[in-house]
C-alpha cells in the first residue's frame, strides 16, 4: 500500500463541495456558527456531485430487471452501471462479482453466511465491531493488537501456519483504523494469507474514502465498504470479490431477485433454482438510488484525482496533529506510533476530563461535531487506554461525571470536503477547552453529557 507524505501547501487542492456546508448550528453562549462536521469516520458529508446526481434521476425512478416500461429499463441499466462503475473503481478482477448492500456491516456478514464449511476464520482485535462480530458462528480465532505493522504480520503468519492446511480460511482485516486512522500492511497481510492456502477480505469503510482501493494490486480477495462514509447517502455498500464461496452458499435472503425458477412439486413443496449471479444475494426491489450514488461518488472522487485528495488531507492531518502536540493535556492514541502513515482519523483523551463532556462542550459552545465513546471497536479502544472492561458503560457511554477521568476517548476525523477553518477552529477550541475550561455547565442524560439548560 502506497504511503503518502504531507504535500507542499500551493499543491493542496480546495475541499470538494459537500452538502451541509453553509448550515449554522446555535452555541449555549449566544449566537450561531457554521457547523464544522468533524465526524466522518461515522458518516461523511454526501457529495454535492452525488446529491445532483440524485436529484437529476429521481423524477425518473422505476421498477427494476423485469419491467417492460421505458422508466423500468432506465432505472435497471442505471443499476447495472453502477455495478460496473464500482467494479472499475475497485480494479475487479474479470471474474469478480459485485453485490450491492446496506452496509460495510451489511457486506460482511454476507459473506460469513457465505463461508464454506469448517472454515477457520482469523480477525485481529482490532477491528470495528463489523469485521470483528460476524464471524462468531465459525472457527474463529481473534489475534493480539499488534503494536507495528510487522508485528501485524509475523502475528498472523504465526496463527495460519498452526491451522489446519485442509481446510479453507479466511482472514479479515482492517485498510485503515476506524479509532487511530492507522494504515494497515494489507498487501503484505494477504501475500501472507494466501501463503498458507487461506482468503482475505478487506474492511476499506475507512480507507476507500482516503486512499484509491485495487483489489488486484492488493492482492485481496473481497473487499466490503458503506457509501455514507464514501460521501453518499446512508443505506448502501458493497461486497465485492471472488465469485466461487457466493456462489456456492444460500442466498443472504430468500425472496424475488435471487430466484431464477421456482416450481411447485406433487408433496406441495417447492422447489427453488437461484441466480448464480449477484443477484443470488441481492434478493427483493434493490436500493437503486443507493447504488447510484455510490457509483456516482466513485466518479467524483476518481475525477477529482488521488493525489490531490490525499495531499490535502495529509495537509490537515499535520495541522491537527501539530495543535494537538502543543497541549500536553492531550494524549492522541495509536498502535504504530507517530510515525506510522494514516488517513484523517484521530482518536484521543484529555487529562483530567471526561471525554462525552469534552465533546460536548466542543459542540455546544463551538459548533464543532466530533465523536466520543469506544467506536464500536471497544477491545481496540479498552487496548489503547488500558482500561477495565467492568468499567465502561454500555457502548461506552460514560458513568463518570464531567470532570473526572475518562473512560473513552475523543475522536475527530476529517476528509475531502472539510475546509481549513474547521480543523483551525477544532484545535483552537481544544486549547482554550483546556486552558480556560468550559464556559457553561452540563449534565448527564440519558448516558450523554449535555449543556444543562
């Protein structure tokens, strides 16, 4: 996986236009300010591109792969596109498929009802909950969090060679940290999978916004991620790969779309030929402006060109890590350490408060949405922190009260349509947060820290 470095500010392209950016949100303190959505590693912003694209298709919307009319057939060949815009985004091998989803979570969940039987599965701790849960009904063995890229590979290498070498295997990894924005080794993760006869599927909800994903220079053989988080709207994602395990597993749903043939038989039963296709997996009326709109934001962000994306947010990442690193109340948190490559994620926590009231005090008084708790990745998070599991609330809601130590973490994430004076006005605010203390008092409610009225 290629490393980027932090471009020279005249090479620094503008931020890409998304939707939201001229919404003024109020502060407890009086008056209004444009929102600073710093928040998308849980859901970024739609493309102003994507949300036109949508609007342009919407009076147009019809029935799909089996209507007669000419809006029926629009809407199936704009369906169809989109799969082959994603498979080209993605660098599919000739013979991959592409299914359309709800989710990274959605995706991956697919393809462990997909997994051939006694396949042992292997996941480091790590990961988001999405890549770390699905797996729970197979041979699962979950890896240590490695502290260095190299450890992440020796540690798996390790595991794989004492498996059995019979059986089929498969091995889930993270591109890029949803709780560090850490980049992973995942080349060399499946040279080592495929080393020892197992698969590979990488979770790039993370990565795909920030880095270009090819499957083939990757060497990978799935690859799941979510539009909301790859600037389009909410409710769609991607599985895409190997054809062969889809192939041979049950339908994810039963239902019209995955069913080529269906015949009644003498005993009153019925018998059910499935599609061999994606639509084997894609059973029911397809989310079709879902699909476009990930296709769509696959255009924009090829369009809009890598290496420019990429040396803007590495712009930003040094402006935030630089502010960060002159408030020694701040300890960012990380696997690989500082120097370990990353996209626009940053987890951390605050001497001496608690992070739901950092974060609310961020949002209250400064117009700034960042996230706080354990992101549903709470063994990695409880790693980073050293903290005691019977400590935290549920979802890492906090029970200490504002002031006292924290039990989570803070975390601001950032991409392609968030301009300088956000990321500006977020480390100002985390200075004078610290320094000066909050300018109005909260209370906890309903698990969350909140300005008292």
């Amino acid at each position: 996986m290629s490393v980027f470095t932090a471009a020279a500010d005249q090479s620094v392209c503008a931020p890409l236009p998304v939707l939201g950016s001229d919404v003024t949100v109020p502060l407890v303190t009086g008056g209004e300010v444009t929102y600073a959505a710093l928040d998308y590693a849980a859901s970024a912003p739609a493309l102003q591109r994507v949300w036109d694209d949508v609007a342009a298709y919407a009076p147009y919307y019809g029935s799909v792969h089996r209507g007669a009319g000419y809006l029926s057939q629009l809407s199936t060949d704009l369906f169809e596109n989109a799969r082959r815009t994603v498979a080209e985004f993605l660098g599919c091998r000739a013979d991959d498929q592409v299914i359309f989803t709800r989710s990274t979570t959605d995706s991956l969940n697919l393809l462990a009802r997909a997994l051939p039987a006694d396949c042992q599965v292997f996941v480091f701790e790590t990961e988001h909950h999405a890549s770390l849960l699905p797996w729970q009904d197979a041979h699962v063995t979950y890896l240590n969090a490695p502290r260095s890229p190299q450890q992440a590979v020796t540690t798996l290498e390790r595991a794989l060679a004492d498996r059995d070498p019979h059986g089929p295997a498969l091995v889930c990894v993270t591109g890029a940290s949803n709780v560090t924005g850490e980049l992973w080794p995942v080349r060399e993760l499946a040279a080592a999978a495929h080393a020892h006869g197992a698969r590979i599927v990488l979770d790039a909800a993370q990565l795909a916004p920030h880095h270009p994903v090819h499957i083939r220079d990757l060497d990978v053989d799935w690859v799941a991620f979510s539009g909301h988080k790859l600037y389009a709207p909410f409710g769609s994602g991607v599985l895409a790969g190997r054809a062969d395990w889809l192939r041979g597993a049950e339908p994810y749903l039963a239902g019209g779309g995955a069913s080529r043939k269906v015949t009644r038989r003498q005993d009153g039963g019925v018998d059910v030929e499935w599609h061999e296709s994606a639509a084997r997996h894609e059973a029911g009326s397809p989310n079709v402006i879902g699909a476009y709109s990930i296709a769509s934001a696959c255009k924009a962000l090829t369009g809009a060109g890598w290496d420019a994306l990429v040396a803007r947010e590495q712009h930003l990442i040094a402006k935030v890590r630089e502010g960060l690193a002159g408030v020694p109340e701040v300890r960012v948190l990380s696997l690989f350490g500082d120097d370990a490559p990353r996209v626009g994620v940053i987890s951390f926590v605050v001497e001496g408060w608690n992070s739901s009231h950092f974060a609310a005090a961020l949002s209250a008084e400064y117009g700034i949405g960042v996230r706080d708790g354990l992101f549903c990745a709470h063994p990695l998070v409880r790693t980073l922190l050293g903290s005691d599991p019977q400590t935290q609330g549920e979802c890492g809601a906090p029970e200490a009260a504002p002031g006292e130590k924290s039990l989570n973490a803070i975390r601001v994430s950032f991409g392609a349509g968030t301009p300088d004076e956000h990321v500006e006005r977020f480390v100002s605010a985390v200075r004078e947060l610290v320094t000066e203390g909050a300018k109005w008092t909260y209370r906890t409610e309903d698990g969350r820290c909140v300005p008292a009225v």
